[in-house]
C-alpha cells in the first residue's frame, strides 16, 4: 500500500521538476568541483560534491520512476475504459436474459394450467373403471413435461 501511495505522489509531480533538480545538482557540483582548488573550502566542497550527486542520483531515479508511473497510469485507464464496456455488455445481456426466462416461464405456466384442466377433464374417464386409459397416460406424459 506504501508503494502505490509513493508511486501516486511521485507520478504527481511533473517530470521537468526532476530534470531541473539534476541539472541544479550537476552545477552544484562543477561549482563544488572548482571552489574545491581553495584550501579553506576543501571540507565544504568535499561535502557539497557528495550531496550533489545523491542528489542527483535520487533525481535522475525519480524521474525514471515518474516516468513508469505515468505509463501505469495509462494501462489503468486503459483496462478501465474495458471493464466500463464489458459491465454495460452485461447489463444489456442480462436485460436480455430476464426476458427470455420471463417468457419461458410464462409458456411452462400456460402448459401447466392446459395439462391440469386435461387432467382434470379426463378424471371421470380414469375413475369410472379400474383399468388405466390411454387418455390418463397421455395426460400424464404431458404432465411430466
């Protein structure tokens, strides 16, 4: 989680910034480099030298982290804008979807109520004698459907 929140804040930051803190270190340092021939400056600019060049390692490192951060960026954007098509395909198919098994629904419903008036229609038939009719078994392969 740390490392995204850095990546965010350094894609943030525009890359000239980077560009112009490594051009600032690498002056520093030839000014370093040639005030470093006075004797009384020498600490100093033994010390200014090793800052400007952290400085400009860790500018140069950022920079090419800016740099794949804002690519990230885009790929994010990318695959969003295709996860947003996919879910309205999929509200359209649903949509779909439900309507057919409405419908579906509806004609097993409407089967249902036919075989049962058959069904009921045929009873006397089926009850008046002891055998089985083919109208009871036709009846009843209709209602297995």
């Amino acid at each position: 989680m740390l490392d995204w929140v850095v990546q965010h804040i350094i894609a943030s930051i525009p890359l000239w910034i980077w560009a112009v803190t490594a051009g600032v270190s690498i002056v520093l340092y030839a000014i370093a480099n040639l005030l470093g021939k006075i004797n009384r400056l020498k600490l100093y600019t033994i010390l200014t030298k090793l800052i400007s060049l952290v400085v400009f390692t860790v500018s140069v490192f950022l920079a090419g982290g800016s740099g794949v951060a804002k690519v990230w960026q885009e790929e994010i954007k990318a695959k969003q804008a295709e996860i947003d098509a996919a879910t309205a395909k999929s509200k359209n198919a649903n949509v779909k979807i439900q309507y057919v098994i409405r419908n579906q629904l509806k004609v097993i419903h409407d089967k249902q109520v036919v075989v049962q008036h058959d069904i009921a229609r045929d009873a006397a038939i089926i009850d008046s004698e002891c055998k089985v009719a083919p109208q009871a078994i036709k009846d009843l392969n209709e209602a297995t459907q």
